[in-house]
C-alpha cells in the first residue's frame, strides 16, 4: 500500500482535483452535489494513481537510471509491486468513471473519456505519447486542462470567447511549457535509456526558450480578459522568471535545470493561493 500511495504522487493531487473544483463551482455559482463531490474525488486521488502509476511501472527501466527519481518527484517501487499498483488503478478509477459517466450528459462522458485515455496513452506501451515529441507537452498539458475543461462541459457552461476560451488556451500553454521545462533535467536520462522527448529533440537550450516564451504567451492571452480576470496574466510571470535563470543550460549541463523544477512544484503552491484568491474575488464581484 505504500507503494501505491507514492506512485500516486501526493504533493501533486490538488493540481488536477483543484481546476475541476475550481471550475465546476465557478460555472455553477458555487453548487455543491454528488457530481462535485464525486469529480473531486476522483481527480484528486484515482485519477493521479492512473496518471502517475501506469508512467511509474511502465518508466521503471529508466527511472532506475535516473537519480532525482525515488521521491518527491518520482516513485521507484519495486517491480514486484507493480501489478498491485496497475490494479489498484484500475479497480479505483472504474466505479468513479461510471458515476460519472450516469451523472453526465453524453458530451461531458466524451469529454471524460478523452481525459481518461490521455492519461493512460502517455505512458502505456505502444502509444506511449510521452516519447512523441511535442504531442508528449501536449498531452501532458491535457493531464491538467482536461479536468477544468470536463468540469465545464459536464454542467453546460458556455465555452465563450471572451472569458472561457482564453483561459483553456493559457492554461494549455503553461502546461506545455511546463512539461517542456521539466524534461530538459532528464535529457542525458532519457536519451541513455532510448526515451524521445521534446527536449531530447529540440536540445536543453532551445526547450528552455520556448518553455520561457510559452509562459510569456500564456500570460499575454489572460491579459485579454476582462477587469479582474486579466490580474491572472501576472500569474504566468514568475515561471517564465524562474525557467529564463536556465537559459544557457546545454545538454551536457542539463541536470542543472532540477533547481528550476523544484522552484516550479512550490511555486505552484503559491500560484494556486493567488488563484483561490482571485476567483473569490470574481465571485463578489
């Protein structure tokens, strides 16, 4: 069971159940019922045992050859537990999905199918988008996107051009930049354990460019929203700060890029509290 808990990542659980929750109670103006509780349930714990297990024991190979794995930011369970933590997965994720799936309509359980079979093309064999440049930031962005965008499609919000639609596009530009930025540390790892990434692709240097701009870009398309929203166009700053002190790593160099990642996971703490903030703030006024 400890095995299973870390392949599920705790640190990270809020960051998929928080945009559903956040999401479905903005759309709602703050409806609480089973659909809310059942969601956030989900995201926040089966979900990421999805997410994270099946990368976990389909990974094992090369994280074993990848010394910032075995914590925070990566179990390395034993490969004897890695059945019980495929199980667990799917045995969890099942009876979610199906309630779900009653409690929505059908564009919404279309919407969850997509998010679910994401999650799992990632990192299971043969699709494996992880090693597919570009589509591997994509879909990982999606890993995160992808609860917001079924929140809202499951209680029929408008999808609108002025307030919706620039969210969904800056939150996909953060968490390409995102992933694009977390796989420059793992590019001499990934590239000795035959893995293909963005970064091994592109090179340490020029992911680092493009994961900088790309929170720039995310940041400009918020600052199209109207007054208070556009103060979330400040959000997307501090990383694109933080992933520029990278600027000149090379692939030789490449590790030298984890303080970076360490800086991302608490930042994202702060970020999520100056979110919670201005979503109040949207709600009175």
């Amino acid at each position: 069971m400890r095995d299973v808990l870390a392949a599920s990542r705790p640190f990270s659980w809020i960051n998929t159940a928080y945009p559903f929750a956040a999401g479905y109670l903005m759309a709602t103006g703050g409806r609480i019922d089973a659909a809310l509780i059942v969601g956030t349930l989900f995201f926040l714990i089966p979900y990421n045992l999805l997410m994270y297990g099946v990368n976990d024991v389909f990974d094992y190979a090369s994280d074993l050859a990848n010394p910032r794995k075995g914590g925070i930011e990566g179990a390395l369970a034993d490969q004897r537990s890695h059945p019980r933590i495929l199980r667990a997965a799917g045995v969890s994720t099942l009876p979610f999905v199906i309630a779900l799936l009653l409690l929505g309509s059908v564009a919404a359980g279309l919407v969850l199918a997509l998010v679910v079979f994401l999650v799992v093309a990632y990192s299971a064999p043969v699709l494996r988008f992880k090693e597919r440049p570009i589509l591997d930031s994509a879909t990982s962005a999606m890993h995160f996107v992808g609860p917001l965008l079924y929140a809202l499609v499951l209680v029929d919000a408008p999808l609108t051009a002025r307030t919706t639609w620039p969210v969904l596009v800056a939150f996909v530009l953060w968490g390409m930049s995102s992933h694009a930025f977390g796989a420059v540390q793992d590019v001499r790892a990934d590239r000795a354990g035959g893995i293909g990434s963005v970064a091994t692709v592109l090179g340490a240097h020029p992911t680092v460019v493009a994961a900088t701009v790309g929170y720039v870009l995310s940041a400009a398309t918020l600052a199209v929203l109207p007054w208070p929203g556009w103060l979330a166009a400040l959000l997307p700053l501090p990383y694109a700060l933080s992933t520029a002190r990278f600027w000149r790593v090379t692939d030789d160099d490449c590790e030298r890029a984890n303080a970076g990642w360490k800086t991302f996971l608490w930042l994202n703490l702060v970020t999520g509290f100056l979110v919670t903030m201005l979503l109040i703030a949207l709600a009175l006024t």
